[in-house]
C-alpha cells in the first residue's frame, strides 16, 4: 500500500467508528446513514483510492474542480453530489455529472437544472439547502433558503422534469441562534424534514453534518453526513 492509500484507509476507518458509535448511542441503524466524502481540493488520484477503498458516495463544490475530477473517474461505481453555491451558468456542466444536487436554494435553479437535465436525459436527486441563519432577504449568506421558503421550493423541483425531490440540507451556521448549537441546528432541520415529507413523503433524505459534528446529526436524525477534512486531511488555503 502507497502511504496516501494507508492514510486515507486509516482516516475512513475511523470516521466509520465515528458513525457507527453515533448510530449506536441513537438506536439507529449503521445501514440508515450515508457517507459523503467531500474530496474538494483533493486530486482524482485521492478519489480513485477512495473508490478502491469502498466509498461510493463522493461531492464537490466548485464545478470548474469537479467536471474534470468527475472525467477522470468516469470508470469507477461512483455517485457525485454536488453541494456548492451554484450558478447557472454553471449548471449544463453539474448535470453531466451529479447524480445529487444539494445545494438548490432558488426557482432560477430549479428551472436551469430541469431543461439540463432533461437535455441530458438524467435524472436528478435534488436537495433544498436551508440557511436556518436566514436574515430578512429569506436566503442565507452562504446560500440556502429559509424555512419559510422551503414549501414553494419544494413544490417546485416535485414538478419539474427531470428532477427528484429527494430532501433537506443544511450546514450548520456560524451566525444567528443557532451559532455554536449544532444539534439543535440539526433537529430543527429535522423539524422541517418532517413538515415537507406530509407532503412529499419520498423526500426523506436529510443532509447535514460535517467532519466537526456528524456526531451531532446523526443523533438529530441526519441520513446524510458530508465529511471531506477527517477522510482526506486539512484543506490547504481556503475551499
Ligand atoms: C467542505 C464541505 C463539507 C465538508 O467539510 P469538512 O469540515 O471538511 O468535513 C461539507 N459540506 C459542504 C457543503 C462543504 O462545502
């Protein structure tokens, strides 16, 4: 083994004991949570071992990184959410790619990532990114809607071609209430989970917590944990 392989096997085993003891300290199932390794930053070289190592789940958030990242691995059983800020300029090149969309936070995008999608005769597993810090805008300032926008949204993505509601996702605030108060963060956003499934009940997927407190979503609930730093190591500079 290459010592980047011996190190990201290391890495992943215990971000899976992580998981696993969350799952166990909540009465959950192992099998109810989903990995997402954030590879952003990190080489198609790191995602190739990833995949060899069993990782089928991997996302990005900048797609000028992860349209050729994606290329290079074409080959490999993997499924790419993506779960940036996305433009839509931006968005012919994610729909050629992800499988997941996490980061829907407007109608614009809805109806740019349906025509793609439909163009490209994909189907698409979209997301509502909450911002629970939303000010008066209703939108939070690293994206997302807020709770009062979710229910149009949502209604939204369930009409368009070539999309799939698929649920919530949230990264935990830095600002407002719940600044510092993940699992309360993270419980609210299962609040909201529970509201939109009396009306779409296949929308059951919730995404939210990082290397930093996945803890603390899958003991909220989460089905989704997106870690990229505890698999792939400290990101150099900003991303
Ligand atoms: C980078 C990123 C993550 C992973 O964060 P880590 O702290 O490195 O685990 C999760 N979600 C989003 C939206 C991200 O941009």
């Amino acid at each position: 083994m290459t010592d980047r392989r011996q190190q990201l096997a290391r890495n992943l085993a215990k971000v899976e004991d992580r998981i696993a003891a969350a799952c166990s300290a909540a009465g959950r199932d192992r099998e109810e949570v989903t990995l997402v390794v954030v590879t952003k930053t990190y080489p198609a070289s790191d995602v190739r071992i990833l995949s060899e190592l069993g990782v089928r789940h991997v996302a990005e958030n900048r797609d000028q990184d992860a349209a050729p990242k994606a290329a290079a691995c074409a080959d490999l059983p993997l499924m790419w959410h993506f779960v940036g800020q996305l433009q839509t300029n931006k968005v012919r090149s994610v729909a050629g790619y992800a499988r997941f969309v996490q980061s829907i936070d407007r109608a614009r995008l809805v109806t740019a990532l349906s025509r793609e999608a439909v163009r490209a005769e994909r189907e698409i597993t979209c997301l509502l990114q909450v911002a629970l810090d939303a000010g008066e805008s209703g939108r939070g300032e690293r994206g997302g809607v807020g709770p009062e926008g979710i229910g149009e949204l949502a209604g939204l993505v369930a009409g368009a071609d070539g999309l799939r509601l698929g649920g919530l996702m949230t990264v935990a605030p830095l600002t407002g209430p719940y600044a510092g108060r993940q699992q309360a963060a993270f419980e609210r956003l299962m609040d909201l989970s529970t509201a939109l499934r009396a009306d779409h009940p296949a929308a059951n997927m919730v995404s939210a917590g990082m290397s930093a407190d996945l803890e603390q979503a899958v003991a909220a609930g989460a089905t989704h944990v997106r870690v990229g730093t505890a698999v792939l190591g400290v990101r150099p500079g900003l991303g």
